[in-house]
C-alpha cells in the first residue's frame, strides 16, 4: 500500500477515534444576543449517528437518511479527507419558558493542521421543551461564511410559536396571560380556559471552528 496513503487513512482512524473530545473544544459558539439562547451545543457523529439524528429530527425513514448522507458525499473520499459530520445546536428563548431548536447536520473536513466546515447536509427546527406547542417556520437559512475554507457557519431563522394553554380556573388563567403577555406573547385564541398564545422571532447565531 501506498505509504502516504496509509498514513492519512490512520490519521483519519486516530481522528474518529478522539472526535468527541477533541472538537468538544474545537467549536466555538457565539451568540448574536447571549439572553435569547438557552442551551447552544455542537457534536461529532459517526455515519450511524448522523443517520439517528435525521430520522428523528426530520422524521424521514432510514433509507431515506441514508440517501441523504451519500448524495452528500457521493464526490467525496471520506477517509482521505477526514471528513466528519457534526451536529450544531441552539435553542432561543422565546420567553416564559418557551423555545424553539434550531439545528444543523455539517461536515467538516480535519485534513492537515487546520479545521474548516465542508459543507452543510441538511437543517431542522421545532419546539423545544414540554407541553402542547407548534412553529411555523418562516425560513431556516444556514450558510457557510465566504472563502475556500470557512471556519464560520452563520445560521439565521425566522419563524411563529404557538403555546396551547388549559388553566384549571379563571384566576389561574388571568395569572398564565399576564406572564405570557409579559413575555411578548399575544393570545390569539380562548376556548373556555384554553388558550392559545403565540409570538413571532427572529433568530441569528454563528458557529466558529477553533484552528
């Protein structure tokens, strides 16, 4: 075997075999506005796990996630560029303990010294949290910043929360609508103590990779 070939392919082994600890300090997330994000995280996932995250994020069924992954890297080598999927997350407060995820499935290319995102695969949003709510998505747009190797993925969102609410009385419910309204939250709708409530948002957030 060619030797040079065979270093990158161990190369490529060592690199999924310490991804999770070595990009957990390789990814840095900047907030647009620090008080509207609740939770931001980022991950390594093998194949298999990118699968997982499509099927349950996307509810779409196994071959299709499997497309998804190989249309993707169809034109690439995966091992001889060192390719890795990555997931990034944020969840943005919408207020009075509401929020709404925005995700994104990456793949970042860890060939030589440097780290750069490859490309974008696929993206989600929805609700995030318990309790009877929907989003409407208004647009999702996840984009990689300008050059031949973006170490910037800039993620921008727009979209409309519905919280279905059934308070057990008139006092309880006078309580719930003044701490939504306070929230920024308008009621849209009652039907006797249900109430639905709803508030529109935008998002903005930027991932850095750490080289």
């Amino acid at each position: 075997m060619n030797k040079k070939i065979f270093s990158f392919i161990i190369i490529a082994i060592m690199i999924m075999a310490f991804s999770n600890s070595s990009f957990a300090s390789a990814i840095n997330s900047t907030n647009i506005k620090d008080s509207d994000v609740t939770k931001s995280y980022s991950r390594v996932l093998t194949y298999d796990e990118a699968i997982k995250v499509l099927i349950e994020k996307k509810g779409i069924s196994r071959k299709q996630a499997e497309d998804k992954l190989n249309s993707v890297t169809a034109l690439k080598d995966v091992v001889l560029q060192s390719l890795v999927y990555m997931e990034l997350v944020t969840v943005q407060d919408f207020g009075n303990n509401q929020g709404v995820e925005y995700g994104v499935l990456a793949l970042v290319d860890t060939y030589g010294s440097g780290r750069f995102f490859d490309s974008i695969v696929d993206k989600w949003e929805g609700p995030s949290g318990s309790g009877f709510h929907t989003y409407t998505n208004y647009y999702h747009r996840p984009e990689l910043a300008s050059g031949s190797c973006p170490i910037k993925l800039y993620d921008y969102a727009r979209g409309q929360l519905t919280v279905e609410v059934t308070y057990s009385s008139s006092q309880a419910a006078n309580v719930g609508i003044s701490e939504f309204v306070d929230a920024g939250f308008s009621v849209e709708n009652t039907v006797g103590l249900t109430y639905y409530f709803r508030k529109t948002q935008s998002f903005s957030h930027v991932y850095s990779l750490i080289v």
